[in-house]
C-alpha cells in the first residue's frame, strides 16, 4: 500500500480556505499577482499576499526661532493637519511590510 503524501500547497490551500490572500509568481515577467481562486498546480509557486502598512514620511522643517533646520518623521494619521513650519518632504511614503509567515 502506497503512502498518501499530502499536496505540496497543504499549508496554503489552508491558509486560503480560512481567508488569507493567494498571489502566484508569473516567471515571464517576474511578477506576482493575486488570485481568487488558485487551480493549485504542483509545478506552480504560490504564496500568502505579503501586507504593507504605510507609517509616514521623513520632512524638513525650519525652526524659526534658532534660524536652522531640522528633519522629522512624520506618521501617516498627521499628514492632513497643519505642519508647523513645514519645508518639504524629503521621502515618499515609508511602507512597513508585515511577513505573512510569521505569527
């Protein structure tokens, strides 16, 4: 009697079925893309959609009382109130990327 082996995208297949997002890698163009509903191939590589979470920007701020400059982080929730002092921004939007695989 053969052993059963279980399918090589067990744990993914589960993490799927409980909600989580698929992403397959299209090796022509070297990119991952998100499906719905995977076919689970064997020879196919597949993988839980990495998540980003956007925090903030770095910026330059004059501070006026001592004539200098000055460089600050800025959290995303503070970029729609009034910035006291604000030059510019030194940084597009830093993202944080939360690794699906670890707990």
């Amino acid at each position: 009697m053969t052993e059963k082996k279980p399918h090589v995208h067990k744990d993914l297949i589960v993490a799927w079925a409980h909600g989580a997002e698929i992403e397959y890698y299209i090796s022509q163009s070297k990119i991952w893309k998100r499906i719905d509903n995977p076919a689970w191939l064997v020879d196919a590589e597949y993988r839980i959609k990495i998540k980003e979470y956007p925090v903030g920007r770095f910026a330059k701020f004059r501070n006026v009382y001592k004539d200098e400059v000055f460089y600050a982080f800025v959290p995303k929730d503070q970029y729609d109130t009034e910035l006291t002092n604000f030059l510019y921004w030194l940084t597009d939007e830093i993202t944080l990327i939360a690794d699906p695989y670890l707990p």
